[in-house]
C-alpha cells in the first residue's frame, strides 16, 4: 500500500466523504443496502480475519472508511439502529465456526484412543494450563512491544508459576496411563477459532497461537457480537417501553373523551350553561370595546358639537322671536273680528226696534242699514288683505 493510498483513507477516517479533492469515489450514502453494516460498526469478520489462516476473502458488500466516517458523525444526532444488522451476521458466522468446532472434535474422538473419564479430566487440567501460559506470553509480548517493562516482568513472575503448575499436571497424567499411550500425541480443538492443539505444544507454539492474529480475531468478534445483543436488548425494550407508554397515553385520551361525552349527554343544562355563559361573557367583553371606542369618538368629536350646538341654539332664538310676532298678529287679527261681530249684533238689534215705527224712519233706516253693510263689507276686504298681507 503506497503512501498517498494510506493518507487517503486516513483523511476518509477522519473526514468522511465531504472532504475536497476527491472526484474518483463513487458517491453512495452509508445507510444504502448495498454497504456492509458491519463495516460500519467495525467488525466485519473480512476486515478482522483479513490475513490469517481462515482469510474470507473480500465482503460482498461495499466498505468504505469515508462511509464509516459519516454514519458516526450522524449516529450522533439520529439512531439507525444497524447493531441488529451487523448482530446477525456476526451470529451467523460464529454459528458456522461452532460447527466447525463440533465437528473437529468428533473426528478427534474417532481416530485417538478411547480413555477413561478420570484420564480425560486430568488431560483437560494440562490442555487449561497450556493455554493459560499461552496468553500470558501473548501479553508478555505486546506489553514488551509497549515499552513496559515492568508489567511484562510481572506477568512473566505468572508464567512461570503457571508451568510448574504444568509439570505437576503432567506428572499426574502420566502416572495414570501406559508410557505407550503417554508418547501418543494428544490432540484438542481450541474453543475460540476452532484451531488444533496439541498436549505436548512448547511455550513457543502456544504463544504463537494464543498471541496471533486468528485467535485474536475470533476473541474480537466474539466480544463484539456479545455487546451488540446487549445493545440490540437495551434499544429494543426502549422502544417497547416507548410503545407502550404511547398505547396507554392513547388509551388515557380516549378513556377521557367517552367520560367527557357521558357527562355532556346526562348533563345537557349544565353544558348549555356553561355555553351560555361563554357567550355572555364574549358579548359582555364585545360591549366594553364598543363603549371605549364610542366614548373615544364623543371625546374627539366634543369641541365639533360645542360649536354646532351654539349655533343651534342662535337659530332657535331667532325661531322663537318670529313666532312671537306671529302669534301678536293673529291675536290682532282675531280682536278685530270679534268688533265686527259685534258691530253686527248691535245692527241686528236695531232692526228689531225700528219695525214698530214710520215707513219714512224704515226707509231712512234701510238706506243707513245698506250705506254701514257697504261701509263694512269694505272693512271686512281691508281687513282680509291685510291678514294675508300680514301673514305672507
């Protein structure tokens, strides 16, 4: 792998796929199906057994350290729940490497000799003992590579204690078989990545296998996929808690509309009631706006009327002097009429007493009576004149 291959995928590590300059990357999002959800979790079985005795070869789907930089900066704000995705597949693969297991052993138990349950227990204690020392020189070695020299001599003090442990198991399973059944190698499969193991393996070859990268791997991924079934339980009994409390926040609101409905259908007055004082109140509130707007307008328009209002009543006194001399003519006019009525009254009786005397005093009296009715007749047209006169 070249230098500008390595700084390449360190700058898609750490920046995704938004960094600049890159134009030859096919441009795919991480939650596409087509990407390896495990890869995105970091623990696709291709990734971490790439190299070793049981190499998978490439992942059929697409891996991408830029697609890996993008899912965890937006698993940071968003859940997309990928742990069940890559759960599966890592059961599937541990599955088939248990089956492998199982099937070495029976193998292993047709083609060695049969022995007894006390013979395969104390060979158990040897094989325990062989691996114990071979993940201690596995630490002994990487603490070595660290720099720590201290922790390496530590753990060092604890394999050798652990071998003398070993010659003590040995010796008892030697005792307790034939020499010709002892020099017999005695072989086991390793629990972890199914391996072989021998009884009689040197310190050197069980570091090597303990401390390499296949058992390693298989201890990774063995891990792994136990922190994702407890993250998968954890989020999925969140998310039935959730559902839950939504079924019952559901079931509480409908419980409060069938009781809210029950109590308005046996209690119709008191909802009218209610409605009513509602309305009252809105009218109530709509009737106190009216009266501060109105009494706003009656202040602006104040000074307006002051000076109608002035006018007004000028024009009122002006109306009442003219009805008063309207009022002074009729009386005028009514007086002279009753002169004349009387005036006629008084000729009338004249007439009367006049009757008993001479026809020459009745002819003198008939030419007076005729000269005062045209004399009169002609008051009564000035009179009239001057009342419509008077009255124009």
């Amino acid at each position: 792998m070249s230098a500008q291959a390595q700084m390449r995928a360190m700058l898609d590590q750490l920046m995704g796929t938004s960094r600049d300059g890159d134009t030859t990357r096919q441009r795919i999002k991480f939650s596409d199906d087509r990407v390896c959800k495990s890869h995105l979790l970091n623990c696709c079985p291709h990734d971490v057994l790439s190299g070793t005795r049981m190499d998978l070869g490439e992942c059929l789907k697409v891996h991408d350290l830029a697609l890996r930089a993008d899912y965890e900066i937006a698993s940071k704000e968003q859940d997309f729940f990928f742990e069940l995705d890559a759960m599966d597949h890592l059961q599937s693969f541990i599955a088939d490497c248990d089956r492998r297991t199982e099937v070495s052993k029976k193998r292993l138990a047709e083609t060695q000799e049969e022995i007894s349950a006390e013979v395969a227990a104390k060979a158990e204690r040897v094989h325990e003992l062989n691996e114990e020392i071979g993940k201690l020189l596995a630490k002994v070695e990487q603490l070595g590579a660290e720099g720590n020299v201290e922790e390496s001599q530590k753990v060092m003090d604890e394999v050798e204690k652990a071998r003398a442990k070993k010659r003590e198991a040995e010796e008892v399973y030697r005792n307790s078989m034939p020499a010709s059944s002892f020099q017999q190698q005695k072989l086991r499969v390793c629990e972890v990545c199914s391996a072989y193991l021998g009884l009689h393996d040197n310190d050197r070859r069980l570091a090597d296998h303990f401390g390499g990268k296949l058992h390693l791997g298989f201890i990774e991924i063995r891990e792994k996929l136990e922190e994702l079934k407890r993250v998968v339980a954890e989020k999925q009994e969140k998310r039935n808690q959730e559902r839950l409390k939504r079924r019952e926040e559901r079931e509480r609101e409908e419980r409060e509309k069938l009781r809210r409905s029950r109590s308005h259908s046996k209690n119709p007055k008191r909802s009218r009631s209610r409605e009513h004082r509602r309305h009252r109140s809105r009218s109530m509130s709509r009737e106190r706006k009216r009266r501060t707007r109105s009494k706003s307008r009656e202040k602006r328009h104040r000074h307006r009327s002051r000076s109608s209002s002035r006018s007004r009543s000028r024009s009122h006194q002006r109306s009442r002097h003219s009805s008063r001399d309207r009022s002074r003519e009729r009386s005028k006019r009514r007086s002279s009429k009753e002169r004349f009525r009387d005036q006629d009254l008084a000729s009338r009786d004249r007439d009367r007493s006049s009757r008993d005397r001479s026809p020459r005093d009745r002819d003198r009296k008939d030419k007076k009576r005729s000269y005062e009715s045209a004399n009169g007749r002609s008051e009564d047209r000035r009179s009239s004149e001057e009342r419509e006169a008077g009255e124009i």
